[in-house]
C-alpha cells in the first residue's frame, strides 16, 4: 500500500519542486521506514515513539511542514495525477480554509444485468402472496474471499434466505449486481434454480448481460439448476466500468453523527448493509460543505495557525469534523473539489465484528463533539441514550452469559467498549467545557447557522 501510496504522489503534475512529503511513523514494526529510505529517499520520515493516534500524528507532522497549504493523506490510498493541482486551485479563493477530496473506493465494478420470465408467488404455493419471482439464484461465488465480500445486490432482489448454509436470493424480473473487476481475467460462478414447483408450465427463461452484451441466456425448468461460469475481462469492459464514491465530504447529523457523502445504507431483514454511490454527475460538481474526511484533505496554513490543528484529545474518528466545524465557524469555506480524485482501498463491511476499541473511541468522541459544537440540550439528551446503551450492553451481557454464549462475547465487547468510553469522557468533560466556552467566544457562525446544514 505504501508503495503505491507514495508513487503516485511522485506522479504529480504539480511541480516536484513545490512541494515535500512527510510520512509520520506511528512506531510501527514492519520495516516501513526502512523500505521509505531506500525507495523513496527525498521522503522526510517522522518517527514516533508510541502510537499517539491520527490526531497527534498529524500535529507532529505539521510541525515539520515548509508549505503553504498542508494536505493529509492516508497511507491506504492512491491519488491521480491532477489531484494536488486540483487541491491547490481550488484553495486560491481567500474564503476557502479547507478543500475535499473526491474519494474513490480502490477496486472498479461491472454493473451485470440479470432478466428473466416473472410469476407471482401465488403460482408457486397458491398462497395471496403476489410478489414478483423471477429467478432463484445462489450467492455468486469467485476465487477469493475479497472478491465476494464486494458483491454487491444492487436492485431487484429479494431478502436473501440461507438454506443450508447457501445463500438464495430470488429476483424480481429484472435485478442488477455490482461485480468487484480486481484483476485482468475476473471468473465468476453463478447458480440459478427453476421455480420450485411441480407445474410443468412453468418454465423460466433467463439472460445475463452486461450493458447490451449478453454473457448467456438459459431455460429453466421446474425445479432444475444451471450453472454457469462467467469471466469478464477488465481491458474489454474498459469503457463499462463502475467506480463507486467512498467520499464527497460529510454530511452532519442532527443528533452529531455523521455520514460520508457517497455512502449508501439499507436495512433488510433487520441486518444494515453498508456499501457506496456510482460516480455520476451529482459527484461532479463543485460544492460548499461543513466537514471533510481527514484521508485526503487540504488545508491552508494560515488556518491552522489561528485556530489550531487537532485536538489530540480525540486520538482517532471524530477529530477531523471537530477540525472542521472549527473552520467553518470562525469563517472559512470548506469546498469539495471534484476534480480531485483519489482512491482508498478502505470500504464498509457488512456485519464486521466491532472491537472494544472502536466501541470505546466512537462514543467517547461522539460525546466530545456534542459537547463542544452542539446545543446543551442536544448533547444532554444524546448523553441519556448513551446511558441507555451501555446499561442494555450490561444487561445483556449477563442475561446472555449462561444461554448464549455468542451473545455472550458479542455484548461483552459492547458492554467494555461502552465503560471504558464513560470512564474516559468523564475524565475530560471539565477539559471540554472549557474548550466550549473558549470556542464559543471565538467564533463568527454560531450553532443556530449550523442547524441549517444539519440533516
């Protein structure tokens, strides 16, 4: 990931000689430095002692900055060539204080079509069920474990069933699905099934495409299964290929979550699925926003040098919008440039195991932003829901202990999680009213303008 990281910073257009790259070191162990010095040798390196987190990591490196403007980058990332050029021009408007990145997810996708015959469920069990069911199809399968987990059911499928242990999905006549192209040659296997009925009448016909090419078509009789093998190839899809917005910027919730732009959830079945939006021209048109994520940002020095860079308190998540909301209240614009494209292998998973760590730092901060940027009443009665939070991860922690024990240790990790980001809110919260108070006589739009972009 470095590697390419830091290559394609070396392929800017922006002129070699205007700017430096700084990589901090968070005492890692796997001879990143080392493979920095020989490959890369104009890189400065800030080596640290400890993990001091996202937040301070940054403050360090500033400290070691010559430029004028200050742009973070994540190590997981790749940038285009333009994307410093587009940075920087946008950055020439004296309101601007902060300038986002458009934030591509790493790997392309091929949006396949799949068309079929449709009857009701009514034909299938004779019940007042009137659903469309078009074809029956297993969870498609590749070679690696990357690859499935980037599937993605667009539309036109049902809730998904497993039945043992497959997963079945039946379509609605017409359903799309986003394939991850990772390589040259992509193989994957699909399994269809025949209505599962004993009426010979009900034949099912079939075509898989893509765009206007179709890949196959097939018949399918009652209770029959076909499968097929598909491989499309990245160089012959070239001009077909879909690249999916990980983040525009980020929208700002009322209760002080937030959402990255380009992020798309749905609940099925009670279990949330998190994936992203294609690119289209929604994502192409520059535009002013209250917080930017901090995995490739912009930032002018002068900013920083009035109001501070990160609160170190916040270690990691959150400290990006806490830096945001500073700037965008004491006066500067922060704009989202569409031109300036990169790439981030990071994306959402479904069902991902959360750790204690992660539980800890999301509710802490969560608290800490509330309390230095929102209203008391918003931040107190986000105060109570967290309360209520961790005495049901308690409870349940304990009703669960002697029946369930997967529960058991899922509940455990929140209950931990919950505790410690109490005992460390409470360790700061005077630090933060001051810090409120301190901001609050310093800024020029206040909350009651904030309100107005919350959603």
């Amino acid at each position: 990931m470095l590697r390419n990281c830091l290559s394609s910073i070396f392929k800017s257009s922006y002129s070699k000689s205007k700017f430096e790259v700084i990589v901090v070191d968070n005492n890692s162990h796997d001879g990143s430095c080392a493979f920095i010095k020989k490959n890369f040798p104009k890189v400065t390196i800030i080596r640290l002692k400890e993990n001091v987190g996202f937040a301070m990591g940054n403050n360090e490196g500033y400290k070691h900055a010559r430029g004028e403007y200050i742009a973070l980058l994540n190590n997981d990332t790749e940038v285009d060539k333009n994307w410093l050029t587009e940075l920087v021009a946008v950055a020439q408007d004296s309101r601007v204080g902060i300038v986002a990145s458009k934030i591509l997810l790493q790997v392309p996708f091929v949006e396949v079509s799949i068309t079929s015959s449709v009857v009701q469920q009514s034909d299938l069990d004779q019940s007042t069920n009137f659903s469309p069911r078009g074809v029956l199809i297993e969870d498609i399968s590749c070679p690696n474990s990357d690859c499935r987990d980037l599937i993605w059911y667009s539309t036109g499928f049902d809730k998904q069933k497993v039945l043992s242990g497959v997963g079945l999905r039946w379509t609605t006549g017409k359903a799309t699905v986003l394939l991850p192209i990772l390589e040259e040659k992509n193989t994957f296997s699909f399994v269809f099934h025949g209505y599962p009925s004993n009426d010979s009448q009900l034949p099912m016909n079939a075509k898989v495409s893509v765009k206007n090419k179709e890949l196959c078509h097939f018949s399918l009789s009652p209770n029959s299964v076909f499968n097929k093998k598909i491989t499309i190839n990245k160089s012959t899809c070239a001009d077909n290929l879909v690249w999916l917005v990980q983040n525009a910027g980020n929208l700002l919730l009322k209760d002080g979550y937030s959402k990255d732009i380009g992020s798309v959830t749905r609940i099925l079945g009670g279990s949330v699925e998190e994936f992203y939006e294609p690119d289209s021209q929604f994502f192409s048109q520059e535009r002013k926003l209250v917080s930017a994520c901090g995995a490739g940002m912009l930032i002018k020095r002068e900013v920083i040098e009035k109001i501070g860079f990160f609160n170190q308190h916040y270690f990691m998540y959150y400290e990006d919008i806490d830096f945001c909301l500073r700037v965008w209240k004491h006066g500067w614009d922060i704009v989202f440039a569409p031109k300036a494209i990169m790439h981030h292998t990071h994306r959402a998973t479904t069902g991902k195991t959360e750790s204690s760590f992660f539980i800890s730092m999301i509710e802490k901060n969560h608290l800490f932003l509330l309390l230095t940027h929102f209203s008391l009443s918003t931040f107190l009665q986000e105060y109570f829901l967290f309360g209520c939070r961790l005495f049901d991860a308690i409870l349940k922690q304990f009703v669960f202990r002697f029946k369930h024990w997967d529960k058991y240790q899922i509940w455990k990790i929140k209950a931990s999680g919950r505790l410690d980001a109490f005992i460390s809110f409470h360790k700061k919260i005077f630090t933060f009213i001051k810090i409120r108070y301190w901001w609050k006589s310093r800024e020029v739009r206040n909350y009651n303008q904030l309100k107005h972009h919350l959603y």
